[in-house]
C-alpha cells in the first residue's frame, strides 16, 4: 500500500473564476512543517491570525478546477460552506490517530492496543 499524500475533493457549491466558470473538483496535499511554520512570518497573518486558514489552504491545494494556480485571493473568494469544507478535509487528512503499540494486559493477559503518550515519555 503507497503512502497517500493527495486526495480529491469536491466543493459543495464551488468556485466561480472571472469567467463565470464553476470549479468544485480538485486536489489538496499533506501539509508540511513549513506549510505552518512559514506563514506565521506574512504580516496579513500577523495582523489577523484568522488568516492563517486562508494562506494554508492557498498552499496546500494543489488544483482547483481548470484554474492555472491556487492563490489567497481565490481562496478569500471561496462560499462559506466550500471553505469550512476545505477546513475540515485539512484537519482530517493532517491529524493521524494516536500512535499504539501491542503490549499484554497485566490483569488479563490479553493482548491489548495502548496509545503511545509522547507527552509524558522519560516523566
């Protein structure tokens, strides 16, 4: 099984260009540490750090339609329902599960699945 790193998604209503072209198919990749780290340094971000959802998804989707390029300006012209879609595609496709581990039960003997807390490792 290949490691997914781009998934496809449709827009509710969709994105309509200059034209009057509807865009509602595309495409959005895993994000990366410098996705996140690196547009906390955008003064429009530091003056509104809402923000920050628009220039994520600018940078972490990769094809919208037949548009040459995904920008913040289309993604600040997006419906309210396509963008809360986007935002919980990113949460969903960003955030894995916990990491577990097999380890035996000490009451029952059972094999069991425990969660590996990394906050609390060496405490």
């Amino acid at each position: 099984m290949a490691f997914q790193t781009e998934y496809e998604f449709i827009l509710p209503r969709g994105y309509q260009d200059n034209s009057g072209i509807l865009h509602k198919e595309g495409t959005m990749r895993l994000a990366t540490a410098g996705d996140e780290i690196l547009p906390l340094k955008d003064p429009r971000i530091q003056q509104n750090p809402g923000y920050l959802t628009v220039v994520l998804l600018a940078r972490v989707i990769t094809r919208l339609g037949s548009l040459p390029g995904v920008d913040t300006r289309v993604i600040e012209n997006l419906y309210t329902a396509d963008l809360a879609y986007l935002q919980d595609l990113y949460e969903k496709i960003n955030n894995m599960d916990a990491p577990c581990y097999k380890t035996i039960c000490p009451h029952c003997g059972q094999e069991i699945e425990a969660p590996i807390n990394f906050m609390d490792a060496g405490a």
